[in-house]
C-alpha cells in the first residue's frame, strides 16, 4: 500500500502563497494518479486538482484555475501543489491522495477513484 503525508499548510494572509507537498512512503506512486482535495468546516469535501502519472495532464477546480498548480516528481516520490494568490474561501484542510496503479483514466476529480488518501494540512488565509 501507500502511506501519504501532507506538509506545507499555516497560516498566510489574502494574496499569499503555499506550497504543500505530499511525501508517499511504502510504494511508488509513479503509476498511481494524484489528488489534492480540500475540505472546509461545515462543507463538503472537493476536489482540487489531479494529475495524470507523467505529469501531461493536469485538472483543476474552476475556483483555483490559474492561481494553483499541481506538480509531481515522481523520483522524489512526492506531489505539490502550489497555491498562490490565495484567498479566504482557500481556507481548508487540504488532503492529497493517490489510486490504484490500475485505475484506467488519465485525471480524477471524484474521490470514490482515490484508494488512498494522507491526513490532511490545515491551510489558513486571514481576510
């Protein structure tokens, strides 16, 4: 299996950047296809971005499109994803997550594709 950890999240004012990283540990995550979720209090967990095993496909949430990036090196055995240009709505826990090394597509925005998933950051954008 692969174990996921995020880093990276605190406390940045409106306009402000971050940089999260997601270490994966146990398996490579070079044929798996990586998430970045958010989920803030009282709402539901979205999707935030995905990338396809190579990194040549990329998808992002239409709030976030040109202000965050998502970014693999799969050497490394780590996902990023950087955050500028944040805003208060931004405030969330952010949680990467990875499939299976056979899942068939090529980007993922639904969460029911993503059989593992890390703890979570907490990200913080003060007004």
């Amino acid at each position: 299996q692969v174990q996921l950890v995020e880093s990276g999240g605190g406390l940045v004012q409106a306009g402000g950047s971050l940089r999260l990283s997601c270490a994966a540990s146990g398996r490579t995550i070079s044929r798996r296809v990586m998430g970045w979720f958010r989920q803030a209090p009282g709402k539901e967990r979205e999707s935030v971005a995905s990338i396809s095993r190579n990194g040549g496909t990329t998808y992002y949430t239409d709030s976030v499109k040109g202000r965050f990036t998502i970014s693999r090196d799969n050497a490394k055995n780590t996902a990023y994803l950087q955050m500028n240009g944040l805003k208060p709505e931004d405030t969330a826990v952010y949680y990467c997550a990875a499939t299976t090394d056979y899942y068939s597509g090529t980007i993922s925005y639904y969460s029911y594709n993503y059989a593992y998933w890390g703890q979570g950051t907490q990200v913080t954008v003060s007004s």
